[in-house]
C-alpha cells in the first residue's frame, strides 16, 4: 500500500529550504511568493511525486486528486477555469530539479490553449489576435517536440517557411492569419508524426506535460549532464504548475533575465538581458538578439525600478549572487524564477569577500562560497596582455567574455567532430551559431566553445561556466557555416575545420592561430611574484588571499607537499607546504645513475655490490642534503625505494633484439649478455605485484641500509651547517608487521653508526606507508613497529578494487563512468565506502595501539578537494600532494573545518 504522502504544494507552502522536496524552482518560486514578491500563482508537484513515478512507471495514486484539488483551488483564486472557452486559464509546466540542470529537462508553455479557447485568449488580451495565434503555435510546437517526442526542426522549418513566404525577418513579422495557417501546419505535423491529434482536452495536456517533465530527468542528454557535475541519478525532478503570464502581448510587454552582480567579475551593477515582445525561453535559446538589461530603464521606467528594489531584496535575503527570470506584462511585473547564481570562479572568490565586506556572511560562510576546483581554474594560464599589440596574432572577433580561460584548438563546427577528434588526442574549439543541449558532448569534449549568437545568459554561457570551460559567445561579427563547417570573419578571413583558433574567455576577443599564454595572476600570487596595483587582476588576487587566510586560520589537516627535488620542494614551500609527505627516491635512480643499478643488480659478489651501492651512497645523500635545506625546519618523508628494479633496466624486446643481432656478427658483448641474463630473471607478470616495495629491501641486500645512511648523513650535515633537518624514514608496499621489523631493525643499526660517527642525535622517524589491504587490516600489529603511517591510496585503491592503476582508464573505465557504476574514477576521488573504509578502521586500529602516531596520505587523492574533505573527517593529520594542488588542499582542509 502506498505510504499516505503528500505531493503537492502551492507555493504559499513552501521556502527555499525544502528543495530536495520542491526542487530548486519550486523552492524558490514558493521563498519569493512568502516575501511578497510578484510571482504568479501556482503549486509545486514534489520529487518525491516523480521517484514513484521513475520507480513503477506510474504516477502515485493520489497524485490525480491531489493536483485536481490545487488546480480548483489555483482556478478559483484567477476566476477562471483552465482552458475555459471564454476566458481561458492557461498554465506553464516547468521541470525544476534540486540542482539546476540548464536546458536540460523540459517545459511547456501556455498549457490550456486549444482550437476552442484561442478565441477567448484574444478576447482576454483585448482583442489581440495574433498574440492568442502566437500563444497556439508555440504550445503546439512546444508541446509536439517535448511531450510528444516530434523532431523540433519540422517545426522550426514550417516556421522559416512561413517567414520566407511573408518576406519578414522574424517572426514578429507575422502576422494572426499567418500564424493561425501554421498552426494548422504544426498539428499536421503532430498528427502525421506523433501518430495523433494534438490534444483539445486543457487537462489532458496538463496531465501528459506533467508526465513528460518526469520523463524527462531521463533523457541521455540529462544523464550526461548529471555524471558531468556529479547529481545523484535518483533525485528526481519536481514540476511547476504555474499561472501564465505573457511576455508577448507587444511592445509593453517582454522577458529577460538578470543578475544582482556581474556573474563574470562579480562587481554590482545592472547585469542582464531584455527581450521586447517575447515569452519564455527566447531569451536564453539566443532566438533573437537582447538588449542590455540598463535599457529596460528607458523602455519601462516604473517595471525597471522596481526590478531593482526586487534584486536588492532578494540579494539581502539570500546573501548571495542571485539569478532572475521575469516578464514584464503590459507594464506588470512578474518574477518567474530566482536562484543563487552560477558564476565564474573569479567571481566567487571576489563575491565571497565583498559579502563579507558588506556584513552580509562570515568568513566561515565565506569558506563555503568557493571551492577548490575553481581556485584549480583560476591557476590556469591566460593569454598575454600585450596579444593585441604583437605583430603575428590577428582578432577577429570580439565576442562576450562568457566563461573565463584561454583556450587554444583545432576549429570544429559540431558535436560529433569534437567528440572524435579529442578522442584522437586533438584540441579542440567547438564553433556554433548557439549551443543547445544536444551540443553538451561536444562542449565536454572541447577547449572551449565559441558562438555567434546569444548573450551572457545563453545556452553555451551558463553550461560552460558550469563545467568551468573556457566559453566566448554572441561575436556577432563572425558568420558560422557549419554545413560548409566554415567561419567567416569580417575583411573575409575563413577558418575551416581544423584550422588553429584561440578564445579568450576573459576578454571575448577570438584570434587565428595559436596565441601564446602566460600563467595566471594567482599563480603569480602564490610565486610571490605578484606585485600590488589597482588592476583588475590584483581585486582577484585580493580576495584569493584573503580566503587562503580564513582556510589556514580555520583548517586542522596540515598540507604537505609530494616532492623529489629541491626545485620542486621550494616551490611546495611557496605555495604553502607544511613539509615534504612523500619523497619518491626511485626518482633519483634514473638518468646517468641508470648505470650504477645496473652495476647493482648485476653484481654477482658482496664487493661488486658494495661497490655499486658505495658509488650511489654519495649521490643520494647530495639530493638529500638539498630536500633538506629547501625544507628546512619542516618535516620530510624519504620514500626507500619502491618500483620494480627492471624499470631501471633496458627494455626486455630491444635489449634481446640487440644480443640476437651482436650474436649473429658474432659480437656480442659480456656484459650485455649478463644483462639480459638479468631482466629476464626480474621480468615479472605482474609487476606491481611483485618484487618492490618492502620486498626490494628485504631481497637485495645492502640497498636500503645505503639509502638510511644517505639520509642520516645528510641530516648529520645539514645539522653540522646549523640547518634544522627533519627527516623521516618511510618503508613502501609494507603487508605486515614483520617485514617493517626487520627493515626497521637495519635501519635502526645504520642510523646508530651514523649518530656515532658524527656525534649527533638525529631523531629521525621510522614509519610505513599503509597501502595494502592486509596492512590496513593489521594496522594494529603494524603501528608496533611504525612511528607513522602514510596512506597511499594509488596502491591501496588498485589493490582493494584490484584495478589496475596503469591501465584501467584506458580499457573499461568509460564503460564503468557510462553506466553509471561509478560517477569518477576511484583513482581520482577516494571510494569512501570501499578503500575509505580501510583508511578509517587502520587509522582507529594504528591509534588505539599508539595514540601519537602520525597519520597522512601522499596517494593522489591528498589533492583531490573531495577527498581531503573525507580525510579531514576520519582525522588524519595532513594530506600530502603534488606542488600545484597544494593551494587547493590548503582551501579544501579549511572548507572541511568551517
Ligand atoms: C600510493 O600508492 O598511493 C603512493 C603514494 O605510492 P606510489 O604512487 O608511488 O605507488
Ligand atoms: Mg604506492
């Protein structure tokens, strides 16, 4: 039996807290009606509504009775019925799920219209008739793309050919006897494509309109959507029943769309556009071209002004950067729609510290305005200021800066193209006249997207700065064929598909060829080599470092730093390390060094092999000595060595083709006879599981007491040089307790005879890397022997998943992400339930067992901001990751904390 539940709500019943239950529309819709502002009335249909329905194919029982009682109820309130031949309510059904999915899922328009009530609707609107044709064309066409699944393009051509045959521009060049000829085309169209009659009946259309928007949350463009930004798959969406109101009644009426601040810089101001004499979607579909929203206030002083006192007390009443849809009909306003606004990462940032400034949020609410992604972006390259005045790099255009970033490809003009050619290792900028949501594979694929048309609220605008890419658009200058898959810029410069073009995102400015980037003012920033000034790019720098200052202020996880060289090191130090997490030595074997292994793992006798590990010593502990200077005072983690000994042979194939070749002229050298005796006996199936790790030291004697006493003579040095070392000794690919004894017990002699040499105490801390199962599993025995442990995920996640780390990404993992298995790579994002939960239960086990023992992860996870949120919950005490990330892990620690 079904649960008693109710599934719907008017919009005096809601607030903007209840949007699992409403979806961000209706919660929204029902926030702005209880503050009193101007929205037509309506009622909700829940998402709980919509799961019953993706469950069993059905609407819940009740829901019938439950929307006949609102739609009484909202028909009383009018004083008139839906569809009524005389006077007809009609009604708007709107998808709105929790998180804005834009374009993605459907809406039909002026439900209740009919062959019946059209009539009635001029008669309403004063006699206009060709608004009431105007009205029925669009809900047949709406109703026959979206509800009726009939292609969109039939119509838009019956549309074209109408506006060819009546020589007009647009289609407000049509106009009622036109339009009342095209809609009898369109249900025609309907009729012969659908396979029936558009539907007379105003509660029939409402009731399959309904069940479309459901429907809808399952189309493929909308799952792709949802994978891409990562929303769950079972949320479900809610639908809108909404009173109409016409933006299409004339020059006194029309649509737009507006911001309380630059959703690009952030600054306040007038930010928007307005579309005269035109109903819903118009605006954001690029149909025609807007004006800037500041001239409403010469169009309709009285509608713009109080457009503004309504931002303003939306803007106080969120505290944050809101989005509008309105329509002004016949000089009435009304409010169809708000949110907190998407915005560019810039902005984020900047609108975070000016909230802040104003008093509207704390630092704490700031911390939560931001995230670590978009500081990732904002440490992409740009282009170079000077581009314009270089001799070499022509622009031509000069579009709206829609997404920020600099984005260099190859030219394509569709989807498919962008998709294959990416595939194929190919950059690549996807040209369009306008976006819409069938493009949404090919933007994923692209550097970035350009159009011609559209403004800052287009299709292309909101999904790219969604997805954080580089987007220019409406550069109304350039002439996009994509039949002929050309772009014509004026003074008749042709880019043809394939051809080199670069998009400013920043700027709007699109360039032939390839412009060459110079790295972000915020990198510059954490270089320490941004200098003050009153530009546009220090505001950002500004509020970058005030937010770095609130999450250092607020975080406990420290951030250390994945690094192997003093360069490196430094660099990690200026972006904020806290230390040196993991320090892989293998790095240190390779180029001329490659040689000694060689000689190592050749040696057939004690000598031979102390000799080639006496010429390494040396070596090692010159790159030691240089960590530990560039990270003086701070903590560094020496990594023994961990790959498998053949990664520093030569390649088993070319090694044997050059002996088989040596052999037949009857040359063959000794040595490289012995060392392809060598590589065969260290070939191994499965490398990663075998010989390395612990394994390596336990197995070639004499390799890891070398590499201890490289690091405890650098540290004597560094000390001697009055430096503050402190390293830290960390044993890889441990399983159990008993192999870190031994290690241990080795290390602990070489550091003994070190101490005395010198004559220093070097304090030097002796720990393991926890990235087995069985290690994780007796991390109890294992913190015995381990003064800390540091998780490494990369290890840990191959081998409880038993993923390949080398190979799966290229073989079935897109499957896995297609069908929705996972929604990231688990080499990516930490798989919480799985190798998470190894994490937390060795945690736990390794402190019950010593209550001070240190506990971090350098797997590539530390960088990653989901990530570090989850190892801040399970108590770690830093996440260590490659130099780059380390602003981001810093961010992400105090977001985690706030
Ligand atoms: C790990 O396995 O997570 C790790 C940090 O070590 P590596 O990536 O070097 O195997
Ligand atoms: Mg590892």
């Amino acid at each position: 039996r079904e649960k008693k539940l109710k599934y719907v709500y008017d919009f005096t019943e809601g607030n903007k807290d209840l949007k699992d239950l409403l979806g961000g529309k209706g919660a929204n819709l029902a926030e702005m009606t209880n503050l009193g502002l101007p929205v037509p009335p309506g009622f909700t249909i829940s998402t709980e509504a919509c799961k019953v329905y993706l469950e069993s194919g059905r609407e819940p029982a009740a829901l019938r009775d439950e929307v006949s009682a609102h739609l009484d109820a909202l028909e009383q309130r009018m004083g008139r019925t839906l569809g009524q031949q005389d006077d007809p309510l009609l009604v708007s059904v709107r998808s709105g799920a929790k998180f804005s999915m834009p374009g993605m899922m459907d809406t039909v328009l002026n439900i209740g219209l009919s062959d019946a009530s059209v009539a009635g609707l001029a008669a309403q609107s004063g006699g206009d008739e060709r608004f009431a044709w105007d009205s029925y064309r669009r809900l047949v066409q709406m109703f026959g793309n979206t509800v009726l699944g009939v292609d969109g393009d039939l119509f838009e051509e019956a549309l074209e050919a109408a506006k060819r045959a009546k020589g007009a521009d647009s289609d407000l060049g049509l106009d009622a006897a036109d339009l009342r000829k095209l809609v009898g085309e369109y249900k025609a169209i309907v009729a012969e494509q659908a396979g029936r009659d558009f539907p007379q009946e105003p509660r029939e259309q409402m009731d399959l309109a309904i069940r479309a928007v459901f429907d809808s949350w399952n189309t493929e463009r909308a799952k792709l959507y949802r994978r891409q930004e990562r929303i769950p798959g079972d949320l479900g969406t809610a639908v809108n029943i909404c009173s109409m109101v016409f933006g299409n009644l004339g020059p006194d009426s029309g649509t737009g769309v507006a911001f309380t601040r630059d959703p690009a810089s952030g600054h306040q101001g007038v930010y928007g556009d307005y579309l005269q004499n035109a109903q819903g979607e118009d605006v954001v579909a690029g149909i025609r071209n807007t004006v800037p929203l500041a001239e409403l206030e010469t169009i309709d002083k009285a509608s713009y002004d109080q457009l503004m006192k309504i931002m303003e007390t939306l803007e106080t009443h969120y505290k944050d950067l809101c989005d509008i849809e309105f329509t002004i009909e016949r000089g009435h306003l009304w409010m169809l729609q708000t949110r907190v606004g998407k915005r560019t990462a810039a902005a984020a940032f900047r609108i975070a510290t000016q909230l802040v400034d104003q008093g509207l949020i704390d630092e704490a609410e700031a911390l939560q305005r931001v995230n670590g992604a978009q500081l990732g972006q904002l440490m992409f390259p740009r282009f170079e200021d000077s581009v314009d005045d270089a001799a070499g790099y022509q622009r031509i255009g000069w579009g709206i800066a829609a997404s920020p970033g600099a984005a260099v490809g190859k030219a394509v003009f569709d989807s498919y193209t962008a998709v294959k050619w990416s595939r194929s290792g190919e950059r690549v900028i996807l040209i369009r006249r306008e976006t819409n949501p069938d493009d949404l594979n090919g933007m994923i694929a692209a550097e970035g997207i350009l159009t011609s048309r559209g403004g800052k609220t287009s299709h292309a605008a909101v999904v790219a700065r969604g997805m954080g890419k580089t987007c220019v658009c409406g550069a109304e200058e350039l002439e996009v064929d994509t039949k002929r898959r050309r772009l014509t810029a004026p003074g008749g410069v042709v880019i043809e598909e394939g051809d080199l073009i670069s998009i400013d995102g920043s700027t709007g400015k699109v360039y032939v060829g390839e412009v060459p980037v110079v790295p972000s003012p915020v990198v510059e920033y954490f270089e320490g080599r941004m200098h003050a000034g009153a530009d546009e790019a220090d505001e950002l720098v500004q509020a970058v470092h005030r937010i770095m200052a609130y999450a250092d202020r607020v975080r406990r996880l420290r951030v250390r730093a994945n690094a192997d060289n003093a360069e490196d090191a430094a660099r990690a130090r200026r972006f904020g390390a806290q230390g040196i997490g993991l320090c892989r030595t293998e790095h240190m074997f390779l180029g001329e060094r490659r040689e000694l292994v060689e000689r190592l793992v050749l040696a057939d006798t004690d000598t031979e092999r102390d000799d080639a590990l006496n010429a390494l010593l040396p070596l090692q502990k010159a790159d030691f000595v240089e960590l530990f200077e560039a990270m003086d005072g701070l903590p560094v983690t020496v990594r023994l060595l961990d790959p498998p000994l053949h990664e520093f042979l030569p390649d088993i194939t070319e090694l044997s083709v050059r002996v088989a070749l040596a052999e037949s002229r009857k040359d063959a050298n000794e040595n490289d006879l012995r060392l392809l005796q060598a590589v065969h006996k260290l070939h191994e199936q499965n490398p990663m599981l075998g010989l390395r790790g612990v394994r390596l030291g336990l197995v070639i004697p004499g390799l890891f007491a070398m590499q201890v006493r490289a690091i405890a003579e650098a540290a004597a040095q560094r000390r001697a040089a009055k430096g503050d070392p402190r390293a830290e000794i960390m044993i890889p690919l441990v399983g159990t307790v008993q192999e870190l004894e031994i290690v241990r017990d080795e290390a602990d002699t070489v550091i003994a005879e070190v101490e005395a040499a010198t004559g220093t105490t070097l304090k030097l801390a002796i720990g393991t890397m926890i990235e087995l199962p069985r290690a994780a599993l007796t991390a109890g025995q294992i913190a015995e022997a381990a003064e800390f442990f540091s998780f490494g995920t990369n290890d840990l996640t191959q081998t409880v998943w038993g993923f390949s780390r080398d190979d799966v990404e290229a073989s079935f993992f897109t499957a896995y992400l297609e069908k929705g298995i996972f929604g990231v790579s688990p080499f990516e994002t930490i798989d919480v339930d799985g190798v998470g939960a190894l994490v937390r239960s060795a945690a736990e086990a390794g402190r019950a067992v010593r209550p001070d023992l240190k506990l971090g992860i350098c797997g590539e996870h530390g960088g990653d901001p989901e990530s570090v949120h989850f190892f801040h919950r399970v108590g770690l005490d830093y996440v260590s990751c490659s130099p780059f990330r380390i602003p981001v892990a810093r961010l992400e620690a105090g977001r985690a904390a706030a």
